[in-house]
C-alpha cells in the first residue's frame, strides 16, 4: 500500500490550492453555456468532465483536511490563497444548476444543500482565522505610540 504522506501525490495534496475549483466551476460553466445554445452533446461531455473534476477535488480537499491540517489551516489563514475556496463554492453551485438543467434533481438538491455550509465556512472562518493571525503589535504598540506624539 502506498503511504499517502510520502512522495508526489502527498506533496500535491499537502499544497492543493484551494482555487482548484475554477477547473470544475468553469468547465460548468462551459457546459451550462453550450446546454442552453442546444448544444447537447459537446455539454454532456463537459458535464462528465466537470462532475469527475468536481469530486477529484472533494477527495483532494477532504483528504488534504484530514491528512494535512496545518498545511490546509495555514492555506486558510493566508489572504492569498484563502479566498480561493470561494471557487469550490462557486463550482458546486455552477455543477448544480447545470445537473438541474438535465434534470438530476437529486443530485441538485445534494449539491445545493451542501454549498452552504462550504459558503459559510470561507465567508465567516477564514476572515476569522485571519484576524486571529493578525499581529497585535500593529494595533496595540503603533497605534498607542502614533497617538502619544
């Protein structure tokens, strides 16, 4: 069996940006696009593509979550990359809506339903974490020194 911490495969998982879900939410997108032109064939191609990229991505971010937490904390806790969760946000929503227009309803309200709590985690958590990092220095020393003058 391979150990998941060791090689290629552990250091892509430990350093998964979260702005990977652009690749499932555009590919969405495209398909969702195509469907709506009449374009069927190219959209159920697209459709496959971005619902297999989609849950590449949930193993990813679970697997780097639960085998990775504080490569994954400091990822939420860094204004560059944090705010990249939003894709996964977006690209369940795009996923849904484009399983919606080819009647999957199950699926849709699955995906619907979990895209809130993946909303609210980076809406509320991340700026949390954020402000929790954020040096004390800055607001209790300068600020009282800037005021003394």
């Amino acid at each position: 069996m391979v150990n998941p911490r060791s090689g290629r495969l552990g250091r892509e998982i430990s350093g998964l940006n979260p702005g990977y879900g652009a690749w499932a939410m555009a590919t969405g997108v495209m398909s969702t696009g195509l469907a709506l032109y009449g374009e069927h064939a190219p959209s159920e191609v697209l459709l496959v593509i971005a619902c297999a990229a989609f849950v590449l991505l949930l193993v990813g971010y679970t697997w780097r979550i639960v085998g990775y937490w504080p490569q994954a904390l400091a990822g939420a806790r860094n204004p560059s990359r944090a705010f990249g969760y939003f894709s996964l946000v977006a690209a369940t929503n795009v996923v849904a809506v484009r399983l919606a227009l080819a009647h999957h309803s199950p699926a849709t309200l699955v995906l619907g339903a979990a895209s809130v709590p993946l909303w609210l985690i980076p809406t509320y958590a991340i700026p949390g974490a954020m402000f929790e990092l954020a040096p004390r220095s800055s607001v209790d020393l300068v600020l009282p020194d800037k005021l003394a003058r």
